[in-house]
C-alpha cells in the first residue's frame, strides 16, 4: 500500500511541474531536473522497502534532488514569492516522495518480531 500511494504522489508531482512550467514560467532546465528526479525515485520505488544505497537510481536520485533544490533557488530568486508559497513548493515538489520513502521505512521498524512455529503461525520472538 505504501508503494501505490507514493507512486500517486510521484505522479502528482510530475503534474505539478508540467502546471509550474505552463503556467508559471519556469525554465526548461528547472522543468527536466524535477522530472528526472520523479523518474528516478520511481526506478527506486520499484524496489522498495529495500533501497539500495550503491544503486545508480539511488545516487541518481540523491545528485538531481541537490541539483533540483539548486534550480529551484535561481526560480525563486528572480521572483517576489511569499515564505508560505515558496516552503509550499519545495514540500510537494521536492521533499515529497523523499519523506514518504522514509517514513514507509520506519514505519516497519514498529512491528514485533516474529518467527514461525512448527505448526505455521508466527509467533512472537525474543530474538532482535
């Protein structure tokens, strides 16, 4: 389930950039960065909720979200944006599908251990 949403937020985002691009007048460079970052988390989403951190999608993913908030920046230099709306965008746009990975990933992390018994239903283990 946690897949399937954020593949939806990965898919709202790319609607979002083709939206700033036509109607906000963003760079074509600035447009391309957004939607090769949405194209390599979702090469990693294909895998999830193991990522693996020597991946070329991963290191990928990492170089063009710094490179994404670096465009952003020379977007929102040039123009009079109030705080709410500029946090506003780099929340949806940038740091979106980033936090929905992590997120998904510690929410495994509250689950008890288990181990199945000779007769095939899992039991609570006191091995970590």
């Amino acid at each position: 389930a946690v897949v399937s949403t954020q593949s939806t937020g990965n898919i709202a985002i790319v609607i979002s950039y083709l939206l700033l691009y036509f109607f906000e007048d963003t760079s074509t460079l600035h447009l391309v960065c957004g939607l090769a970052m949405c194209g390599l988390a979702w090469l990693v989403l294909q895998q999830f909720p193991t990522v693996d951190m020597i991946s070329p999608a991963f290191i990928g993913l990492v170089l063009m979200m710094i490179v994404n908030h670096i465009t952003a920046y020379f977007f929102f230099k040039d123009r009079f944006l109030s705080f709410s709306q500029i946090i506003a965008y780099f929340t949806l746009c940038v740091w979106l599908v980033p936090l929905q990975m992590i997120l998904g990933l510690v929410a495994g992390e509250n689950v008890l251990p288990t181990s199945l018994s000779s007769r095939g239903n899992a039991q609570p283990s006191a091995y970590y």
